[in-house]
C-alpha cells in the first residue's frame, strides 16, 4: 500500500481527497499546517507528498524547500488555487515535481498521483542480474551512462543524484538523441500536461539538470537550440 501525506488546511479538501484516495487503496497522512507536514515528512517514509501553497505556520514553497534539504526523491505534487504561469514556476523551482490547480476533477488527481508514483519508484531487479549488464535497459553518451533499472546515472565515473523530474527529462533526452526538442515537446512528455507555453519551467530544469551532468565547460551534452528547443548529442 502506498504511503501518501496531504499537507492541506482547507478541511472539505482534505475530508475529499483522503476519502477518494482511501477507497483507491492508498495509506493516507494528514497535515493541516505546514511545520507539521514538515515534520511528518521527515519522521516517515512517504511514497508522494501532496501540498498546498497557501498553509499557515509555513507556506508550500518553503515546506517544500524544507523537505528537499532532506529527501531529494519523494514526489511533491503541489495542489493549490494558486494557478498562474508565476506560481507554476514558483512551485516547480523550489523543488515541486507536478501543479494541480484547484479546482480540479479527482480522477486528474489520481492520474497525476499514478504518473508520479510510476517515475519515482525503480523496478525490482532479481538479486541474479542485478550485477549483470542489461543492455536494453543502459544508455550511454560520451561519458553519461545510466542504468534505467537502477536509476543510476554516473558522468565521467561519478555518481550523479537527480530528483525524479531531472531523471525523467534526462531519460527524454536520452530516449531521442541528436533530435531537436521543443519545449512543448518536453512539457508533454516529463509533466504529462500542456501548461501555459509562456511558462520557463523548461528551462529552469534543463538548468538544474546541465548544474549535474553538464559542468565541464569542454564536454557538454545539453545544448540550446535557439527558437526551436534543446538537443542531446555528444561534445
């Protein structure tokens, strides 16, 4: 049973979605502030994080910076009437991985809560092959290599840690080498929904992902495409 904490103070919204979720089969916590959703997050081992932005004691975009200092992997799922381009790209660079905007249908909620689970969560592999080279499921470039099993990505023998949204859009970019991608392209495909194409979040995560694997000046594999997108070839 996955373990879900929903960091909310709106108590029709909480009594909503814990019912639906409950019935879903999903193990749901509670937070009606934002410290105690912090603290909640950082005493137990969540599956996803849903919150809100608008909390008393400490708004969503701290939460989640909170949570971030201490757990890099846990998929935040922000959830708020907060619904401009700004605090899309607010929630989204302090660290959210998915924007839901109230209000909003509950199967959008359990089709956002699936995909986010789905990205986070390695397959198990058999303790047989966990050593052994499985070429269908390991992609190189240059010196990047990552291990889609494992999720390990390792850059010039060093290992790499990415948040679930920087592996997704690395494995985008790995699964269409040489290809020119739009930013429309990249929104569809890592976040699942066409936000408002005047948003940057685009950019800001291709930024956070070139910070970790692109940081030798002579070796880059991102590059920019001006007008049209971003491409991942070889140096």
């Amino acid at each position: 049973m996955k373990k879900i904490v929903l960091i909310e103070d709106e108590t029709s919204v909480v009594s909503f979605i814990k019912k639906g979720l409950q019935e879903k089969g999903y193990e749901i916590s509670v937070a009606f502030d934002g410290r105690t959703g912090v603290n909640l997050v950082q005493e137990n081992d969540f599956d996803l994080v849903i919150l809100d932005i608008m909390l008393p004691e400490m708004n969503g975009l701290d939460v989640c910076k909170e949570i971030r200092k201490t757990n890099k992997n846990v998929p935040i799922l922000f959830l708020t009437a907060l619904g401009t381009s700004e605090n899309i790209v607010l929630g989204l660079e302090n660290g959210g991985d998915d924007y839901l905007v109230k209000p909003f249908k509950f199967i959008e909620l359990v089709a956002r809560i699936k995909s986010l689970l789905r990205r986070s969560n390695p397959i198990n592999i058999p303790e047989e092959t966990e050593n052994e080279v499985d070429n269908e499921h390991v992609f190189q470039i240059s010196d990047l290599i990552v291990n889609d099993y494992t999720k390990k990505v390792i850059r010039n023998g060093e290992e790499v840690s990415l948040t679930s949204t920087e592996y997704k859009l690395l494995m985008y970019f790995l699964n269409n080498p040489e290809k020119v991608i739009s930013r429309a392209e990249i929104l569809d495909a890592v976040w699942g929904v066409n936000y408002e194409l005047g948003t940057n979040v685009v950019d800001v995560y291709v930024n956070y992902l070139r910070k970790k694997i692109d940081n030798q000046e002579d070796s880059k594999l991102i590059h920019t495409v001006i007008g049209m997108g971003y491409v991942l070839k070889k140096p």
